[in-house]
C-alpha cells in the first residue's frame, strides 16, 4: 500500500495490477475487496478472463467499471445485480 | 455463463489491435497507428456518408490510440453523432469517448448537453444511465451548469428505475464536489435522506455516499440521517450471513454498505436520543463480538470484508472517544492483529492504535503492548510498518516508558531507512526532552542521536540542546565532561564538532581542572577538528577560541597564533577571516575586563516551543500525523520546555551579548519580510533573489541566523585572497591527453562505454555505483595484430585525492596479443566529497616504441549520488535550510544540445539525482534530489534545471551543505546540457 498525496490500494493478478486510488483516511481493507470484486465480475462476464479479454474489449470494461464505480464511489456491490444489468446491456444492439 | 465471446462486436477494431501488438518495435506500431489514422480520417472526411456501425468501429479504433498514449485531435463530431443513435452500442461507444477525450470546445458541447438532455428525457432507463454516467465521469462546470437541476428530480422521482437513481445519487454527487454552488438545496434533501432506508441496497450504497458529503458541508440540513443509518446499519450487523443474498460478500453481510454507514457516522457526534445511542452501542459491541468469533470461511475475502467492517467500527469507536469500555476492547482486538501473520492487519492495526493511544481512555491499554511493537520495530520487514512501529512508540510513549523506548528507537536508527532517519531523529529528539527528568539522560541522548544519524540532526535538534543546556546550571558540567569524551572518536560528525565548540566554549571551564580535559587539551582536541569542518563550523570553532582566551588566558598565545596565521587572516572565505581578523584585535587591545564583558557566558534563552515540535508538525502531511502531535496535548503543560508561549524572537534578549559573541561588526542583514503563509513559500523558495544571506524572520529561523550570522557584505571582502592555485599535477606521469576533460563530461550521466579510442587502443568502461562505493571494470582491446609488451594501467590520484578517494585496482598482464583484451577491476571507495578526478596511466610498448597515454579515469563526485524522493513540502523546507548564499551554485549557459525534455529528464537521472514530479509550479522545469555518499560524511543535495527554449539557455540551480560541492556539481552538470 504506498502513498502519494492520496493512496494507492492494489491487488496483483498473474501478471496484472489492479489499482485503486483513494483519500488517505479510506478504508483500505474495503477498497482491497472491491477490487476483487470487480475482478470476480470481470472473470464471471468474461469468463475466466484474461488480459486479452480486458484489451479486445477495453470499451466493455468501462462498461463494468461504471457499473460498479461511479463519481469515485462505490455503486453497486451485488455480483448478481451487476451481472444481470452486463447481460441485459449485451443483448441489446 | 460466458457473456462475451472474443469474435463478436467489431472485427475490424479486433484486427487492428491484433496488429499492434504484433508489432515488433515502437516504430512499427507508430507506423501502423499512422495508418489507420489516415485511414479513419479519409473514412470521415470522405463523400460517402458512414453507417452507424463504421462510424462506431472508427471512434472505437480512435480511443484505442488514444489508450495507447497517442494524441487525438479528430472524431469528436462523429461520436456525438453517435450519442443520438437508438443502438444502445453505438450510443454506449460514443459517450465513453467524449467521456475520456473531453473536449472544451464550446459548440460541441452545446451538441453534447443537447444528446444528454434528450436521454435524460427518454425514460428508457439504459440511456437515462448511460447519460448520468457520462456527467458523473466528466463533471465539468458546464454540465453542471445545464443539468444540476435536473438530477435531484430524476433521483426522488417515484418512478425512477433503481439503478437509474443509484446512478443519478453518485452523478449528483460528483456535481457537488466539483461545484458546490450549482447544486440546489431544497425540497429534495429531505427526501434524499430517506433513500437510506429504500428497499434495494445497491440504492442504499450510492446514497449514502451523496448523503456523507452533503452532510459534511450542511451538518444540521441531514440530521435525520443518524437514526436511519443507525437502524439501517442495526439490521445489517444483526442480520444472519445469508439474510441479504446478493449482497452478502464471503459470508459477510454488506460490507461495503456498512463501511459506508459507518462512515456517514463519523461526520457526527454520538447521538444524542439514547435509544439511537443505545442500538448504535450494540451494533459496534457485535461487531467485536463477531471479530472473536471464528471464521465462516478460510477465504482472505472472508477476513478481508470482515475487517474492514471492524476498523471502520474502531474509527468510530475513536471518533465518539467517550465509550471507555469500547475503546479498551478496540485496543485489545488490534492487540490481536499485532502479531497476526498479514502484513495488511499488522500495518493497519499499528496504525489505528496510534489513534488510541492519544485517547485518555485507551492510553493505558495501548502501553500494554510496548514489547510487541518494539519486536515489530525490530523484525518487521517491510519497512512501511517499521515505520507505523515507531509512530505508534512515539504516541505511547509517556514519563513511565520513556527511557526504554528512546533507546529502542536510538537502536533502530542505527540500521533504519534514509528515508525515514530524520523524522526519527526528531521524535527522539522530543521524547528525550519532553520526558526527561535527569538532564544528563537528555545530553547523554541527543549526543548519541549525533553519533549515530549525524547527517540527520538538522540545526533545530543540536541548537535546542544548546538552548537547553544554557539554561539549565545543573547539565553544564555533565554536557562538557561528555563532549569532551565524544570529541575524542577519532571520526565525529560535524554536528558535534559544532555541540562540542559551543559547549567547551561557555563551560569548558567547568572541566578545566581535570588534568585529562585542561584548557590546552580541550584546545588542540577541537582545533584537530578545525580543518576537516565546513565553513560555517570552522566559524563558530573560532569563536569558541575567543572564549577560549577569555576563560583559559593560558591559552592566549596558542589561539593568537592559530588566529595570525595565513590560513585565517587571509581566509578566501569574509566570515572566517573577519572573525579572524576581530578576535585577534580583540583579544591583543582589550582589557581582561572588557573581554570578561563581551565575552561573558550566555544568558538563558527566553523559554518557547520547542522549534523541534514545529518542525515535525511541518515534516508530516497535514491529516496524517496530526493526531499524533496533539493527542499528547495535555501531556506536556509542565513539562521541562513546553506549554511556555513562544516569544517573537530571541533577538530582544536584553544582553549586549545577546548573540554568540556580541561582536558582530556589521548590523546583522535585514531580514526579508517572513513567508506569510505556506502558499507563498513556493514563490520565496524559488524567486527569491539569489544572493539573499537569510530567510530568517520567523522565530525559528531568528534563532538560526543568531548562532550562525550569515557573512555580512563588508569591505574586507576586498582583501580576500584569489582562489588556492590548481592542484599541483603528479610528476610521474605526462598530463591528461588534450581530450580527457571532453571524455570525463560523456561519463558524468553513465556508466559505461568507450572511453578512449585511437588506432592501437580502445579502453572500455563498464561500472556499478553503490552508496560509497563502486567497481569499475575496464576493458584495454588490442586493436593492432601485434603484441603489446610492458602493458601497465595505473591509476593515479593527484594533489589531496589520496585522502578522499581510495581506489584500489588489480595488476593486469604484462602483454596484450594483438586483437586481444583484457579486463582491469578497480574497487572504488569515495572517502570524503572530491573535486578532480583520479587520472589513469597507461603505458606499453607497441613494436619496440614506448607510448603512453594519460587519461581522467570517469569517476565523479555525482557516481555517488543516491537518490531520494520528497514530497513537495519537504523540498521546499530543505531548499529553505540551505540557504546560505555559499550553499548555493548557479550557472546560466547555453543549450549545446537539441532541448528534449526526456533526454534531459534521462541525463539528471542518470546524472544520479531523483527527479521530483510536481514539485516545481513550472512542469517544464525539473527538480532533483539526491545525497551524495562518501565514508566521512553525506551530502544532501538538491538541484532544480529551468530551460528556456525559447532563449535556447538553462538555468541550473544545485543547493547542497557544502560549498565546494555544490560548485562542483553545477559545473559538472551545467557540461551535459
């Protein structure tokens, strides 16, 4: 966990950094879990995904980022909820 | 359930991207990149109109560049046509790239609000979205301009789709944040608060976060919010792990939302309806109560969402600091954690229990375990909980502990991280004064602190020793007997050369009587010192002498002699030698009475707050350690040197001789107008004149400029003498070939290469550098088909080098085969700061024919630079500290080179210095830092380039503890540019 003027909270997958900028006093373990709750998500829509997946399909990212981080916050924590909005996005064209 | 398969969306973005990273090289890819630009834009300039779906594969293939680091300066009018298509992909692409390019062209984003306004409007809720999203992550003052209205009505509307009012809750939020006066207050407020009670968590979640800002800025406006998230919180903690499916993460019931709530609270006081209060009490006692309990699952998720539910709890615990029971059952949890096996739980537990200990409550409980956190200090490996050890020591720390945890932090300075000494340094400095009851303890500690981190005793610590033991009677003998012995290391740090020549120079007379300490040993023991000492210690040693002939008139002749000779009087530097110059006169034309007069002891300092404490405060970002400094408020009211109001400024001190002498010909410099507030130091740091002696004004600084008058501008500069004659080269060997200077400047930013070349010879470098020490490996091929006979390298150190730079080197063999080569180690170890470099001798027979060559072997002060990283504040504090006009080298020159920022950025790091980002107001002009290794001593430097493009010059500023260094260091780098 090193700092800057805010911090930096990140986890590691494989070869991939996940990295999470915050205010000093936030909740360090919170933020930890979101992060792998978001990578559970990712791995779930993608299914196992890998840094491919995450390249191909950068603008989907963004898509699931929004989903669950919106205005630097927390939005939505329910895998299910998040998964079903993703589904019900790729259905439509 | 595989959403997404790799072939589906668009195949012709799929085959570009596999493109590029097949790409072999950068230029192929900005090969490849430019294709497809030209490509894109013939596409959109072209007559024939695009489909949505190219026109979407196009925009997407331009984010992507721009992903990759590429400037983008077309495409903005075709994603906002695709902001009014009703396929959702299009319409999805085309805000995501006016939401990562934003553009601030006004027309455009006339068209933009337009699109949003129209999703707004369309209550089909995935665009409703899709639009609130795209506000939420630009933010700009213009969309709030155009739709803080909007939003609260979509967020309290009854029909509003949940996630549409998840989404409109965070959006509104980041509004609010961004421009606070946009967003109206009114009606909806109320209704806002009773979201925390909505049906569906995920409403719940955002919520909570909009309500915590607001509620920070209008505290009264959301009052409501404490009972409803107290019971919202009640239901959660109470609930049963499975009870909220979807939102129960590893077994543990909403922790997000709970972590949230908790926060909410801490924005308020504890509540003050008891039956709130009462539920609230129970929530945080279950859920220490579930900390004991064992885990439902093995998972690091598991414990992971588990603590951070009980950390908030603590934070709130602290927060409300008045439940005694609470906050002493907090302090035994983290107990817990102390020695628990994740390093994440170890470092966040030191951490909050810095917060307890200053509670009056949990003090005590925190003292409880001084031994496992000193274990920590000690065998923690990663040095950022070392770190939070000693904060926690530092926090605990009270009259009862006090001496066992100086001592364990004076052992832990021995082998702690550069970056972290000087702030030890100066919480033992304050430890040691504020908790001490015998003052030898104090002497004895502070001295040890010089011994042990001298570099990092900055000028508060040793004058507040002096502070101190001036005004206390009772240490005086004691810090003159210990001086006396520390001086006798045969390697002390400056620092206590200069505690040692203040001491011996007001109470030396208190030891005189020992035999082992007369006058004439004290004498010679500090002048051993003299030479090996910077300028401004050299000064305060002389006057030290001038005591010295007042208290010990035996010593008169030696000192006389000492002050006549050449080296003083005729010192190139105008304080020594007008120091010189006035002692000897004073002391051959006054009278034992008037010496007496002038030079009389020193009268106590005026008692304030200790510049030390001032200093750490300063040290420490503001929120991160300021708990520490005022949780011990209470502690320190009659304490040796606390709770007195500070004074203006030891200046008014009513004795003629007020300063260290007294005799101070000149009127000290007038000191320029103090920095007003920290936001203007910036601008004093960087603009003020160059030639100013002093910062000072500030009570610190006033003291400074006291003990060490900064040299006043006086006639007698006139006489000083020109600078010392160049080194006397070596004999033995011929001078440097005409080209070694211009070799010497290719190695100043690197460490390998060719260093020489011509038709017989090539020598080669290669070479690692390590603190003070470096290895150089040199490379002599043979380029002739002849044998070379009598081969012999040696290396050479000219004038004082012997002493400041041991290089020992290994014997190569006698004769080199044509063609061949042979490698020369050299074991570099740099003993003190040097100026020239060592010069290396190669001579050989080539066919009969003697030659040699003598070259300067690259090896410059800066190959010892370890760099450090600062933060801003600190920058500026330690530019401030070495503002001694002769601390400083300046150089103004012109560019020789193409000015590129990056090869410039390359050069000073490989120069050695760190490169600070966001330090300087200027992001064209670089700032560096670094400290300069040698075995005697360590150098801080700093240095700060500014180019000039347009003029096609730099100007480079270096500011290190010594003169010649930082002189030295300018002109080596000013060559590289």
């Amino acid at each position: 966990m090193p700092f800057r003027n805010f911090k930096i909270i990140y986890r590691r997958y494989a070869g991939l950094y996940f990295c999470i900028c915050v205010d000093v006093n936030d909740n360090n373990l919170a933020y930890l879990e979101a992060i792998h709750n978001f990578v559970e998500v990712l791995n779930e829509y993608f299914h196992n995904v890998c840094e491919l997946d995450l390249v191909f399909n950068f603008y989907k990212v963004y898509t699931v980022v929004d989903e669950m981080f919106l205005a630097g916050e927390i939005r939505e924590t329910s895998q299910t909820k998040v998964l079903k909005q993703l589904l019900m996005l790729q259905s439509l064209e | 359930m595989p959403a997404v398969s790799k072939g589906d969306g668009m195949r012709g973005l799929a085959v570009f991207i596999s493109d590029i990273r097949n790409c072999k090289s950068k230029e192929a890819e900005i090969k490849r990149i430019n294709k497809e630009l030209a490509n894109i834009r013939s596409k959109f300039k072209g007559d024939k109109a695009l489909d949505g779906y190219s026109k979407k594969k196009y925009v997407c293939k331009l984010l992507f560049i721009f992903l990759l680091g590429h400037d983008i300066d077309f495409g903005h009018m075709e994603a906002v046509n695709l902001l009014s298509s009703n396929k959702y992909t299009e319409k999805q692409i085309g805000y995501l790239f006016i939401s990562v390019l934003v553009n601030s062209n006004s027309e455009l984003i006339r068209l933009i609000n337009n699109a949003i306004k129209n999703d707004l409007a369309s209550r089909n809720p995935t665009f409703m979205c899709l639009a609130l999203h795209c506000i939420a992550n630009v933010g700009s003052r213009e969309m709030g301009e155009a739709f803080a209205a909007d939003i609260p009505r979509i967020l309290v509307a009854g029909d509003s789709m949940d996630s549409v009012k998840q989404s409109a809750a965070l959006c509104l939020l980041r509004l609010y944040k961004a421009s606070p006066d946009l967003v109206p207050m009114g009606e909806w407020t109320a209704r806002v608060v009773h979201l925390l009670n909505d049906q569906h968590m995920g409403v719940v979640t955002a919520a909570v976060s909009l309500i915590t800002c607001l509620c920070k800025k209008n505290p009264d406006d959301f009052k409501t919010c404490i009972s409803l998230a107290v019971s919202r919180l009640s239901r959660i903690v109470s609930s049963a792990s499975t009870d909220l499916q979807d939102y129960t993460y590893y077994f543990v019931p909403a922790p997000w939302l709970s972590v949230k709530l908790l926060r909410l609270l801490q924005c308020y006081p504890p509540p003050e309806d008891a039956a709130v209060k009462g539920r609230l009490v129970e929530c945080l006692e279950t859920v220490l109560n579930k900390a004991q309990e064992p885990p439902k699952s093995k998972k690091v998720q598991h414990s992971n969402a588990k603590n951070a539910i009980l950390f908030e709890t603590i934070s709130l615990i602290i927060h409300y600091d008045s439940e005694p029971n609470l906050l002493v059952r907090a302090c035994n949890q983290l107990g817990q954690f102390l020695q628990h096996r994740e390093t994440n739980l170890r470092y966040l537990a030191l951490e909050s229990m810095c917060t307890l200990a200053s509670s009056e409550f949990s003090h005590e409980a925190v003292k409880t375990h001084i031994d496992t956190v000193i274990n920590a200090l000690k065998t923690e490996r990663d040095v950022s909980v070392r770190q939070r050890a000693a904060d926690l020591l530092y926090a605990m720390c009270d009259r009862s502990n006090a001496k066992q945890i100086v001592s364990e932090m004076l052992r832990y300075l021995e082998t702690a991280d550069y970056a972290i000494r000087e702030e030890i340094v100066l919480k033992v400095a304050i430890l040691a004064e504020k908790y001490a009851v015998d003052y030898s303890w104090y002497v004895d500690t502070i001295l040890n602190l010089i011994r042990i981190a001298g570099d990092y005793v900055s000028e508060e610590v040793w004058y507040r020793v002096l502070q101190i033991v001036t005004n206390r009677d009772d240490v005086q003998g004691y810090a003159a007997k210990t001086v006396f012995e520390a001086l006798q290391a045969p390697a002390c740090h400056e620092n206590m050369v200069k505690v040692g020549g203040y001491i011996l120079g007001e109470f030396g007379n208190l030891i005189a009587g020992d035999p082992r300490s007369s006058p004439p040993v004290q004498f010679s023991l500090l002048h051993s010192k003299f030479h090996l000492c910077s300028v401004a210690t050299r000064a305060l040693l002389l006057s030290t002498y001038i005591k010295f002939i007042n208290l010990f008139p035996e010593t008169k002749a030696t000192i006389q002699g000492v002050l006549r000779a050449g080296s003083q009087l005729r010192n190139a530097d105008v304080e020594l030698q007008q120091r010189a110059v006035e002692y000897l006169t004073l002391s051959s034309v006054a009278s034992t009475d008037v010496l007496a007069t002038v030079l009389e002891e020193m009268p106590p300092f005026p008692e304030r707050e200790s510049s030390i404490l001032a200093k750490l405060k300063r040290k420490k970002g503001p929120g991160a350690g300021s708990a520490l400094d005022d949780g011990r408020r209470d502690a320190s009211s009659n304490d040796i040197n606390g709770g007195v109001e500070p004074t203006p400024s030891t200046v008014s001190t009513p004795s003629p001789s007020a300063d260290l002498l007294g005799l101070r010909a000149a009127p000290p410099p007038a000191a320029p107008p103090a920095p007003a507030s920290a936001g203007n130091l910036l601008v004093d740091v960087f603009d003020g004149p160059a030639a100013q002696p002093s910062l000072g004004a500030t009570p610190e600084e006033a003291f400074l400029s006291e003990l060490e008058p900064p040299a006043p501008e006086s006639p007698m500069a006139l006489l000083a003498d020109p600078a010392p004659a160049a080194d006397p080269g070596p004999e033995d060997i011929g001078p440097p070939i005409p080209e070694a200077d211009e070799l010497l400047n290719k190695f100043v930013c690197k460490n390998n290469g060719v260093l020489f070349e011509n038709q017989l010879l090539q020598i080669g470098v290669k070479s690692e550098f390590r603190q003070n020490l470096g290895r150089m490996y040199l490379f002599y091929g043979n380029k002739t088909s002849v044998q070379f006979q009598n081969f012999s390298p040696t290396v050479v150190h000219p004038g004082d080098l012997q002493t400041q730079l041991a290089v020992q080197t290994k014997r190569v063999a006698a004769q080199v085969d044509g063609g061949a080569q042979v490698q020369q180690v050299l074991n570099i170890e740099c003993l003190r700061d040097f100026l020239t470099p060592p010069l290396l001798s190669v001579r050989f027979r080539y066919g009969g024919a003697p030659q040699s060559l003598t070259l300067k072997l690259p090896v410059t002060i800066n190959k010892f630079f370890q760099p450090t990283e600062m933060a801003a504040q600190d920058f500026f504090q330690r530019w401030k500290q070495l503002s001694l006009p002769q601390q400083e080298a300046q150089k103004i020159f012109k560019a020789n080179h193409p000015m590129d920022a990056e090869v410039t950025k390359a050069k000073l790091l490989g120069f050695g210095s760190a490169l600070l980002d966001n330090v300087d107001p200027n992001p064209e002009n670089f700032v560096g830092a670094g400290i300069i290794q040698t075995k005697a001593l360590q150098v801080g430097c700093l240095l700060r380039l500014e180019p000039n493009a347009q003029a096609q010059m730099y100007r480079l500023t270096l500011r290190t503890s010594k003169e010649p260094v930082s002189r030295h260091l300018c002109e080596l780098l000013a060559q590289q540019f």
